[in-house]
C-alpha cells in the first residue's frame, strides 16, 4: 500500500516524541495515539510499524542517514526497512525529500563498522563478544533485528492446544504448535486478537514460549506451596497455577501495586482459586519473613535489563546504559538471597532472567552458591525431560532466539538440601 503523506508526517512525529525515550516505548506510543486520537487504524498499524523499525536499526538509519531529523528518519525507515520505492513515496514528498531519499538510496551498500550493522550500542558488542564469541554475538545480534512471533499459552484448566489450534486455523489464522512447550501457539506477524474470544475468556493467554518453559523448569506440584517472588503481570504465575490444577497455594509477590493490578483480570479470567497476590514493601517484606523455610518452590524472575526480549522491546538497547549491568547484578543477589529464606529444606529456588548476558545470570547464581552453601546446582533440563520436553540446553536453561526461536531466557535450579 502506498504511503500517504499524512501517515509519513505522523510517523515523523512519532519519531521525534519518542527519540529521548524517558519511558518504555509502547507506553509512549500509547501517549502519542491518546494524543491524536482522529488516526484511522490503518495510519496506527504504519505508525506503530515504522516505530519499531525505526527502534530496531536506529544506529545504522541515524548514520546513513547522516541526521537524527525526525522527518529524515521516517523517510529512512520508510524506503530500507518497509521497502518502499521512491516512486511509492512520491506522493508524498516535495522536490527537496525526492533528492534526499536518492542520495540516502546511494548510501545503502556502504560499509558499516560491526555494531552499527548490528544496530546494538559499542558497549553491548563488546559484551556479547565475550560471552558467545564473533559469531554467535553477530547471529543472536542478527536475530534481535526482526519482530518476534506472537506467541500463546492454553490455559489447560479450560481447553487443549488441540482444540485451540483447530479453532484458531479454522480463522485463517497460520497458527502452529510451538517446538518445545507443550502448551504453547506461535503465530507469524502482529495479528489482532487483542479481543479474541479465547483471550477473553482465558482460554488462551499470550506468553513467549521461552516464558513457558521457565515455569515447567519450576515444575510446581499440585500440593506445594509454591512463591512466585517477582510475579509482576503474572504470566508465570498463570502457568504455575495451571500446572498445579488450582490446588495447593501459590504466592504471587512483587513490590509495584501497578503490576499485580494487572494480574488480577488475568486471574480471574483463568479460573484459577490457588493463586494470592500479595503486595510487598520491600523483598525483605514482613510477609517474607511469616514464610521463611515453609516453601517448597520459589521462582525469582528477577528485574534485569531485558535484553534477551528485543525482538519485542528494542527500545532496551538504547534505554539501558551499562552502567545499569552491574546495578542490576547487586539487586538481583540481594532479591535471590532474600527469597532462599523462604525455601524449606528439600525445597527448590529458581533464578531466571530475560537477559543474555552472564553478568546478570551464571555470576549471580555462583555469587549466591558461594555465599550459601545449603543449596546446590539442580538440573533444568531433567526437569523438562520429567515433562516431555525434547530441549537440553545443560544443567541451566539457556534460550536464545536464533536457536530456539523464542525470547532469550536463563533459569538456575537451586535445590536446597534436606
């Protein structure tokens, strides 16, 4: 479809709202649309589009583009990353635009130093560099330059993936089976069910697979109790809750009341009696401390820097300094070694991030086991063994997008000792 020039004015403008990015980017667009609110929903979806282009490949359209104009950038975005031709962008650009986006068509083969082709920050090359090696940096960095599937998880308290994938097809939608958990539904591309009956209803939840998995690595059982101790909106708690039946109990803590507004609706939806939020002051909570050693399973999804989720959330890269690594590293040892208090002896404590970055996952972990010799490394991939699950990333789980397809995750199992 061919470009307006009203749709390239307002993704121009978009552009310009968000380029400090003093917010999470989809929390900004949302201000951004609330703030026109006469955009037809063909002008959202190219907004929205060209937005998150823009946020992926910024680096390398800022200095091809030889600018950070905001009108610049959107013509940038428009011709390299939505393939539009000059003659489509005719209609939308004056004499002075027409020569701009020749010479920025000329500029294209130019060689670009390896970060900035790979649109991440010098800092978190160097990093990556460390950790996977040339290659691995340059495919995982390759990877985070294209959108993630859209991923679902079927509640198994209302529906079969079965069913939920006959249904689903039967809409025209190419909705599939993903490769590892067995509850989950990938489908190519944005497809727009915010409103879908089975998400209505709980039937259907979104959840990246990689999220999944986390929860069967936790592998809760149905007469546990059990602490989700960083549940924020709560998708692994669903999960746990489902795997449970909605027997046994299970805690759902986090310290923003923002976050487990959030969960409620979704908890309700699902059906589930097992599950009490719970809000805390601090991970050192008087809540906490009613609980200590009577656990059997606690998850720590700790607050990390995000990074194996830029496929969805690319504005990260560019939000995150690096700075904030090591600030996250501290606060991710104390919340691990305040939830260890909870666990009884025999228990198990997981520690999972979304991140891909060692700092934040094997230094915390063996930080932890060095200072609490009570616990020993457990084995992730027994456990997803235990499940029927054909994935074997070693003792801890390790999810990467260019080899697993879903979102970067890591997942320590901690077994405490009787």
């Amino acid at each position: 479809m061919t470009p307006r020039a009203p749709q390239v004015a307002m993704l121009a403008a978009a552009i310009g709202d968000l380029a400090r990015l003093p917010a999470p980017a989809d929390a900004l667009l949302h201000q951004f649309f609330r703030r026109h609110p006469a955009m037809g929903q063909q002008d959202r979806a190219f907004v929205t589009e060209g937005v998150f282009a823009w946020l992926r490949r910024r680096r390398s359209l800022e200095l091809l583009a030889g600018t950070t104009h905001p009108s610049k950038l959107a013509l940038a975005v428009a011709v390299r990353e939505r393939g539009y031709s000059l003659r489509d962008l005719e209609p939308a650009l004056n004499a002075a635009d027409a020569l701009w986006v020749r010479a920025f068509k000329s500029r294209l083969a130019n060689p670009l130093p390896p970060a900035v082709a790979h649109d991440v920050p010098d800092w978190l090359w160097e990093r990556l560099g460390a950790a996977y090696g040339d290659a691995g940096r340059a495919a995982l960095a390759h990877a985070w330059l294209a959108p993630a599937p859209f991923d679902l998880r079927v509640n198994p308290g209302k529906t079969t993936r079965e069913a939920a994938l006959a249904a689903l097809v039967a809409e025209g939608l190419p909705a599939v089976a993903t490769p590892y958990s067995p509850l989950g539904i990938r489908i190519a591309g944005r497809p727009p069910l915010a409103r879908h009956p089975w998400l209505a209803d709980g039937r259907l939840e979104v959840q990246d697979e990689g999220s999944q998995l986390v929860g069967f690595v936790v592998a809760p059982r149905r007469t546990d109790m059990v602490v989700d101790f960083c549940a924020g909106a709560g998708g692994k708690t669903l999960l746990m809750g489902a795997l449970m039946r909605s027997q046994g109990r299970l805690y759902a803590f986090d310290v923003v009341e923002r976050r487990l507004a959030n969960l409620k609706p979704r908890l309700a939806r699902s059906g589930l009696s097992n599950v009490h939020p719970q809000l805390l002051a601090s991970e050192r909570d008087v809540k906490v401390k009613r609980l200590a050693g009577k656990i059997d399973r606690v998850l720590v999804d700790a607050p990390c820097t995000g990074f194996g989720t830029l496929r969805r959330n690319p504005d990260l890269k560019w939000r995150q300094p690096e700075s904030a690594v090591a600030e996250l590293a501290a606060k991710q040892g104390a919340i691990l070694a305040s939830a260890a208090t909870l666990v009884k002896p025999g228990g198990r404590l997981v520690y999972a991030t979304c991140s891909v970055l060692p700092d934040e996952n094997e230094a915390v972990v063996a930080a932890f086991l060095a200072a609490h010799p009570q616990f020993a490394p457990g084995d992730a991939a027994a456990e997803l063994a235990r499940a029927g699950i054909a994935l074997d990333t070693g003792p801890t789980l390790k999810l990467l997008p260019h080899v697993h397809g879903c979102d970067g995750f890591f997942a320590a199992v901690l077994e405490r000792a009787r």
